[in-house]
C-alpha cells in the first residue's frame, strides 16, 4: 500500500513538472500567424521581402497597441481617459516592445 501510495506521489509530481513549462512565445504566435496570413499586396498576392518584414512588423505593433487599449479600464471597469490612459498606453506599449 505505501508502495502504490508513494508510486501515486511521484506520478502527480512529474506530471506537475511536465506541464508547468509553458512556452513563453505561444502568446507572440497567434498574432504573427494572423499578421502573416494577412501580408498581401493590393493584387492578392502574398508580400515578398523587405514590404513583407516591413508590413508583419507593423502590424504586431498595432496588434500590440489594441491589446493595450483593450486593458486600459480602472479598477471600477470603466475605460480610463485623459493623463490616466496616455500614461497606462505609453506603459503598455513599452511592456509588450520587451
């Protein structure tokens, strides 16, 4: 019994080990994988080169700057406004530039 006990123990840990990894780029990639999926030139056809960095580049930015806008509610979860959003958006955008 104390065997199957100890046995049960050490199953829980490693499995507790094996999904406490996290990748921390899985959040990044939905965005870029949108963005890449959206890289076409007015014709339709996909973007090529230094318009296509250009472009995903941009375009993770502004993705960036409307998860911040998203969060930028007080504590009473009314949208702030004013200094109070200037000042939560310039601290949000250089969060997510790191």
């Amino acid at each position: 019994m104390k065997k199957l006990f100890a046995s049960a123990l050490f199953a829980l840990f490693a499995a507790n080990v094996a999904f406490a990894q996290a990748p921390a780029a899985a959040a990044a990639a939905p965005a870029a994988a949108s963005c890449e999926a959206k890289a076409l030139d007015k014709n339709g056809k996909p973007l090529a080169g230094a318009a296509k960095a250009s472009f995903i580049k941009k375009c993770e930015a502004d993705t960036g700057a409307n998860d911040c806008a998203a969060k930028a509610v007080d504590k009473n979860g009314k949208p702030l406004a004013g200094a109070a959003k200037t000042s939560f958006m310039k601290k949000c955008e250089a969060d997510a530039a790191k």
